[in-house]
C-alpha cells in the first residue's frame, strides 16, 4: 500500500503545482492586458516562460501578428 499512498502524493503534489501556474499565467495575463499593442509585442519579445505565454495568448486574443 505503501506505493500508492506515494503515487497518490505525487499526483496531488503535481496538481498543486498546475494550479499555481496556472495562477501565475492569469496573473501575468491581467497585468499585461492593459498595455497597448506595441507594448504588448515589445514585451513578448523581451520575455521567457509564464510572461512569454501570457503575452502569446493576448496578441493572439487581440488578433494581432508577430511579423
């Protein structure tokens, strides 16, 4: 029983976690939808992870392009 109170831990450990970026995502996302379009594009460019998808989501959302 030992190893399925383990896998049982690992998955709650591991939707913790989901949740939390999740959170940080949506964070980012509400920080960022108040900047103009060009900001917007400025800091996709200048970004990496979280900050990175947040911005990819409201240009997408926006219907704008990355040319």
């Amino acid at each position: 029983m030992a190893f399925f109170e383990q896998m049982k831990a690992g998955a709650k450990n591991a939707g913790s976690y989901a949740l939390s970026q999740a959170e940080e995502l949506q964070n980012y996302r509400d920080q960022y939808s108040a900047l103009s379009d060009e900001a917007l594009i400025r800091k996709f460019k200048s970004s990496s992870g979280a900050r990175k998808v947040a911005c990819a989501a409201l240009i997408k959302e926006r219907g704008l392009h990355l040319d």
